[in-house]
C-alpha cells in the first residue's frame, strides 16, 4: 500500500520530508568499473569496444561491423507496420514543429558609448545519442534526443544502441531515419560513452552526449563530462498529480501507473483535496494491478515510493508541489491554467484531465527528456538550447573606447594585471596623440 498522508495531521511535516529524501535509486558502486572501461577504450580504441561488446552483450564484431549499414536499416524498417510508422511519422512532425519554435536569434546593438555588442548562437558540431537496447528499447527517446539536435543545426548526428544477441528494434532505426541520424552504432554500456566522447579508429568523437541509460552509462557521462558535455544524469522516473475530486478515479489511476510500470524505483503521487478521491484512486490502482502487464514493477514502485496526500485547498497543493518539483506535473483540477500559473518547479505541466502524461512521452510535441530528483529546481528539459553555444561578441570604436577604455585600464590595476592594463592605454595614448 501506498503513504496516506493527511495536512491537518501532527507529524505530516515529518512524514512529508522523508517522503521527499527518501532514496529511490539503486546506485550501486560501479564508477571504479567503469573507470576501468573508459581508460580501456581511450587505450585500445576499437579492439576494447568490440572486446565489451561480445562480453556483455554476446556479439562478435568487427571495425568493419560496429557501424549499423543503410542496407541493414533499410532492411530492418520494412519490418515496421503502416500503423507503427505512421505513429512515429506524427511524432516526429509535432516534436519538430515544437521545437523549432525554441530556435534562439542573434542580437547585436550599438550603445551609448559607441561600442557595438551582441551574440550570436551556433550549434555544436557533432552530437551524440546514447539510445538504451533490450526491453528498454524506446523509438521515441530517438525522436526527442534526435530531432532537437538537428533542429538546432547540429552538422552530425551518431547513436549508439546495443543490440543483445544481435537483435535490432526495427522502431528505433526507423526513429533515427524519420530524426536524420547520421551514424548508427551497434554498441552499449558504459564504453558507448567513452567511444562517443574520446573516439576511437571507426567512430569519430562528438562534442555532446545526450540520452538515457542505467547505472554504467550515468557513471560514464558524469567521467566524461567537461571533455564532452551531457544533458543531464536522470534519475527514476515519476509523476504528481494534483486532482480535484470531480475527475475519474480511474483516468487519475492509470495516470499514476503509467509512471510506476518504468522502474520499481519510480515514484508517483497524487495530492488531492477530497480524501474520499483519493481513496478511491488508492481502489482503482489496485485493481489496475491485477490484470497490469508490468504489474510486478508498478506494483513495487506504488508500494515502496507512491503517496496519496490530502490537503485543504490547491493553493496547498502548489505549495507542497513546489517543494516536491517534480518530474512529471498533471493539474486535474476545474481551472488547470490559472493554477499552473502558481508553480515554479516542474519539469512539464499537463493542464487538465484531457492531458495525460503519456502524451507528453510519444507525441505532444514538448520534450519527454526532463530534470528528475527535484533537480526542476534548478534545471529544464531536452531542448534545442541543450545542442548551441552563444558567442558574444564586441567591437569599440576610437570613441567607445577613449568613453570606457580607462575604465578598464582602472580595474586591471586594481586587479594587479599590468598586460591587461596596458593593452588598453597604449592604445588610448595613440588616440590621445
């Protein structure tokens, strides 16, 4: 059973911050392996790539075969049904058309002295998509890692996806057709990363890591970052929902399994002002989880992380929701947009009881990529931002810089920069003659 926790009960403040440090995730210690893996393929290239690869994931390559082939996609895509590709094909439309509305623009002014300023944004030359294989094998992490990238102009797209006992999800190389990948390699785990970051023989290194990945693949992207950047290190996945009691307790139900069915380590919670609701959601996942498919996972995750919490009005909600800043926000109330317009921590908001999460996952349009571990706080989704860079630039005039150029010198003296200093008052003697 999930925590029952009452606002107008004594120790609910108690209760409420270990529900909010509770550790969710299973970290094992793996950063000394992967430690090892990394400064084995900064070594040995490709030979330990390969070498991993028939370890863990039980199949013998070559240089020659790291790289998935146009025939092999083309092959493996034909084996997509007309529903599932006509799925993926809307998917990648709306995520496109969102997304290139994010598109930043280039500036520049003159100011009062003189002194013409600006930036300009450009986009990383190279990315790449760390793409999960297996059971968790998600086309539609393709679309939102992928599409953004080559939104913002990125010139070359490569994933890595490891394909167990050699067996490829057709969907996923259809996702990074429809995305305009350009690269696709057959590979996994923790030496993925490093091949991406460092490069080895066959595969060129990028510039940016994005996507997600387990324990192995987190530890290498936290190794790598500052010789590449990353998107973010996600944690488990979860969802809030703030509902009134005039919805469907069984919409809010399937709303909070849909997050638990990810990991045995995902949370869902649900806030409600009507206690009797929120027993009945409590009713309605039980029984969900007697016919679920993943039952064994949501069920752990609803039992050992998920929380019903009753409070006395919304404006308590917002409150409690700020402190959680989720991942995941659904706002199942009479007026969704007027109290979405209370929160300022969340990763994504789904404003009413028609806007399940789940279409926020495959086809809304926003990104399925966000902060976890109340790291909203802080933090945003995947977006076209995550793949350019902002240069800045200057250019004085005679004039600008006889208006400011002392000033300058002023502070590097202070600063005790002599060069620095005299950078600027040559310059300003041969203008004063």
């Amino acid at each position: 059973m999930p925590q029952f926790l009452d606002h107008a009960d004594p120790d609910f403040e108690t209760r409420f911050t270990a529900l909010l440090t509770a550790k969710r995730e299973d970290s094992p210690d793996v950063d000394a392996t992967v430690a090892d893996i990394i400064a084995d393929v900064r070594a040995r290239g490709d030979a330990a790539v390969i070498a991993l690869t028939q370890k863990f994931d039980r199949i013998t390559l070559t240089p020659d075969t790291l790289r998935i082939s146009a025939d092999e996609v083309a092959q493996a895509i034909e084996e997509v049904s007309a529903e599932d590709r006509a799925a993926l094909e809307l998917a990648a439309d709306r995520i496109r058309a969102y997304h290139a509305r994010q598109m930043p623009e280039d500036a520049q002014w003159t100011d009062a002295a003189g002194a013409t300023l600006g930036w300009r944004w450009t986009p990383v030359s190279a990315a790449g998509l760390y793409v999960p294989g297996g059971l968790a094998s998600y086309p539609s992490s393709v679309l939102m890692n992928a599409i953004p990238a080559k939104v913002a102009g990125v010139g070359r797209l490569a994933i890595t996806v490891p394909t167990p006992d050699g067996v490829i999800n057709p969907l996923v190389l259809l996702a990074a057709q429809l995305a305009g990948v350009d690269e696709i390699y057959r590979i996994g785990g923790a030496q993925a990363v490093a091949a991406l970051a460092y490069g080895t023989d066959t595969i060129a290194p990028v510039d940016k890591i994005t996507g997600p990945g387990n324990a192995f693949v987190a530890a290498a992207k936290r190794r790598v970052f500052g010789k590449v950047g990353i998107d973010m290190i996600a944690g488990p996945s979860e969802i809030l929902v703030i509902a009134d009691g005039d919805n469907d307790p069984d919409w809010i139900a399937l709303d909070l399994l849909s997050q638990a069915e990810h990991d045995e380590s995902a949370q869902s919670l649900l806030i409600t002002t009507d206690a009797d609701f929120g027993r009945a959601v409590a009713d309605a996942v039980n029984t969900r989880l007697e016919t679920l498919e993943r039952r064994a996972i949501a069920g752990a995750s609803w039992r050992d992380f998920g929380a019903i919490l009753t409070v006395p009005d919304l404006d308590t909600a917002v409150a409690l929701s700020d402190r959680i800043a989720p991942e995941h926000l659904e706002l199942c109330v009479a007026d969704p947009v007027a109290l979405s317009d209370k929160i300022t921590h969340a990763g994504a908001i789904f404003l009413g009881q028609w806007t399940p999460e789940a279409i926020g996952d495959y086809i809304g349009g926003p990104n399925h990529v966000l902060p976890t571990a109340r790291s909203a706080r802080f933090s945003s989704g995947l977006s076209v931002m995550d793949f350019v860079k902002r240069t800045t630039l200057a250019q004085m005039t005679p004039d600008a810089l006889r208006a400011i150029g002392p000033g300058a010198a002023r502070l590097a003296a202070s600063e005790s920069l002599e060069a620095h200093g005299l950078s600027v008052t040559a310059r300003l003697r041969k203008l004063n003659g």
